[in-house]
C-alpha cells in the first residue's frame, strides 16, 4: 500500500476504537500501541504510513495514532480482498479444468468429476501435507497453546526476577511492568482467539456449498 491515502477519508472507515484517545507517538510508542515490532513500524513509513513529522539528527518521528491505526486496518483490508481474489482465482481456473462454471457446488457435476476432483484436491493436500505446507489443526493449536505457556510462564516470573535482581526499584516501577506483561498476555490470547475464530473448522458439506471455496 505505498501510495498517497486520503487521511479523512481512511479515519471515516476505520476510527480509532471507542474509547481509545487520539494521540501523537514515537515510533516505539506505535510498535507498543499496534501490538507489532520497532522493524514493522519502520517497514510501514516506508511502504507509505502517515507521518506526522519525520524524525532527524535525533528528532524522534512523531506518528498521529488515529492516522496510523486507519491506515493499517486499510492494509489489512486490502491484503484479505487480494487474497481472497487470488483463491477465486485458483478455484475458478480448478474448475474450468474440469468442465465447470464458477459457482457451480459439487452436485451439479457428474459422478466421474466428483470423483476426479475430490481425488486431485485429496492428492494435492496430501502432498502439501508432505511438503509441510499444509499443518494439521490440532498441531498448530497444540503449537501454539505450548508458546503461549512458555511465554506466560516466562512474563509470570519476570517482575519477580527483576525486583530481587535489583531491590533499588521502586515498587511503583515493579507495578508498571506487571501491568505491561499482564497487557502482552491478553493481546496474545486475544490474537489467538481471534485466530481460531476466523478459522472455524469446516466438514465435507462445504463442498456442497461452492466446489473450491477454500
């Protein structure tokens, strides 16, 4: 998305959540804010994020949150609708390979075409399956909920780590950095709550819905 964006017309579509106060960062506030890396911050100015004010000879950047967030939702937006348009793409060439129409469920085709189709898409996730390109569900959940322990665990113990490490801090400083890995914590569970959600697990009869429609 590196192109000239029209700032008004991106906030009318995706504002700052309710609640949330408009406010001007750096671009470490913003990787804090977003949820993302100092890395990805840096590669969204370059692929065309706002900037409020481009930090120089040790001026920091200075990034408008609700621009930010409004341009990013729209990155996001933009990069489901080309994905989306690239499996409608690889479905409808599927199925004109065997004799079909776009849209067409897997009724409408004879028996020898049900059967050669769901043979090759058996084949092919077979083969992906192999290539490691296709993961079983329970594996990546299992992955997962194993990261999300050891990272828990991990932010559990840090504060404690850290107060006996140095006894000089304040506790006040000990509080700040519970309430930040107790932050990190939600937004990861919440991230992978959101990933399983937009993922709902899916039978055979959704073939019967649209052939290819994966």
């Amino acid at each position: 998305m590196s192109m000239e964006v029209d700032i008004d017309a991106l906030l009318d579509r995706h504002p700052l959540p309710d609640g949330v106060p408009d406010a001007v960062l750096n671009r470490e506030e913003l990787a804090e804010a977003l949820g993302t890396s100092l890395n990805t911050v840096s590669a969204w100015i370059g692929a065309g994020m706002p900037v409020q004010e481009h930090g120089r000879n040790g001026k920091p950047y200075e990034l408008r949150l609700s621009h930010c967030f409004a341009w990013n939702e729209a990155r996001k937006k933009s990069e489901e609708l080309r994905t989306q348009a690239a499996r409608d793409a690889i479905s409808s060439m599927r199925l004109a390979l065997v004799g079909g129409r776009n849209g067409d469920s897997i009724e409408a085709l004879d028996p020898k075409q049900r059967r050669e189709i769901l043979t090759a898409q058996l084949a092919h996730e077979q083969l992906e399956a192999q290539r490691n390109k296709l993961l079983q569900r329970a594996d990546v959940k299992e992955t997962l909920d194993a990261l999300m322990s050891l990272v828990r665990d991990g932010l559990d113990v840090a504060p404690d780590r850290i107060e006996r490490d140095h006894p000089d801090l304040p506790p006040k400083a000990i509080d700040a950095l519970v309430e930040i890995c107790d932050g990190i914590l939600d937004e990861m569970a919440s991230r992978i709550e959101a990933y399983w959600r937009d993922r709902p697990e899916r039978g055979a009869e959704f073939l019967r819905r649209d052939l290819f429609d994966a």
